[in-house]
C-alpha cells in the first residue's frame, strides 16, 4: 500500500481507500498497544499524506474530534468500532447526528464539512482501524466533557515507522 500512496495523487486516494484489502499481520511491525488508551502508530509521513495505525484495546475510545482541515479514509484492519458524528453548529455531547458500525475491511470517510467524530472500541476485543490522512495533522479540536467546549491539542504518536518514542 506505500508504495501506491508514494505515487498517488491526492485526487487517487478516495479510490485506493476503496479498493484495500489489508490484513493484520501485515502491520504487525507498526502495531503497539496501552491499556490506558488508543494508540497512535505512524506507519509513514510525507508532505502528501499521512498513515496512521490506530490500536485499540476494549472499551477505549477517541474523544470527539474534526480532522484539522484535512480529509480522512479509515478502514477496519481488525475488530469493529462504532463512529459517532455530530454537528458542530447544533452540539450536543448526546445527541448524534449519525452512528455506524465499522467492521473489519470497511471503509469510513470523514472531513470537517461533515461535522465532528468519535469512534468507540465497544466490544471485549482489541481493534486495529488504519486512518489514512490527505495531508498530514498537527493539530486538532477536540471536544472537553469537564469543560463543554472545544480546545485545540497538538495531535501526538505513540510510534513512528514502527518505533517507540521516548514519550510513548
């Protein structure tokens, strides 16, 4: 698949998105875990994209969230989660505006036109979703329940290509 984004256009991205079929062992290098929370595993970075394997133990889930501008294709390597979305304008942390089910090989696309997102790991099993980014984000929204409003975070991996970092 890198090899393809490497020389894809963005405009062939939605298309490859579509047409993947990968499977877990073909990650297992990039793949790292914590039981106190999701993790993100930047597989690769370029100018161009960015692709991103997020690690899921049950029960653990992202806040709500846009995407920084950027366009987002997410498909389920391994397990199911649930995907929230909700309108920023009309914002209610308990009414969605919409709620689906992504399991394994499914495809989900999300841009900030569209609202803002959750995804839930729901089930008793571990998941593993690949989020792959038009271009890469630093920074996002993300939604405070303590405060009830939105902040800005500088957006932070837990690995890069497959390493560990030192604040991981």
């Amino acid at each position: 698949m890198l090899v393809h984004l490497e020389n894809a256009s963005t405009n062939d991205f939605q298309n490859l998105a579509k047409h993947i079929k990968i499977e877990i062992k073909e990650l297992e290098k990039y793949l790292h875990w914590d039981t106190a929370h999701y993790t993100r595993n930047c597989i690769r970075r370029t100018e161009k994209f960015e692709l991103i394997a997020l690690c899921w133990e049950p029960h653990q889930e992202t806040p709500i969230h846009c995407h920084g501008g950027e366009e987002c294709w997410v498909y389920m390597v391994d397990g199911e989660l649930e995907e929230s979305r909700f309108e920023e304008e009309d914002f209610d942390c308990e009414k969605e505006k919409q709620k689906m089910s992504l399991g394994e090989y499914q495809i989900s696309y999300m841009e900030d036109t569209q609202g803002y997102h959750s995804l839930s790991n729901l089930t008793s099993k571990r998941a593993v979703s690949l989020h792959l980014y038009h271009k890469p984000i630093s920074s996002c929204r993300i939604y405070n329940k303590e405060l009830q409003s939105f902040k800005w975070v500088e957006m932070s991996d837990y690995s890069f290509e497959g390493k560990l970092l030192q604040e991981a």
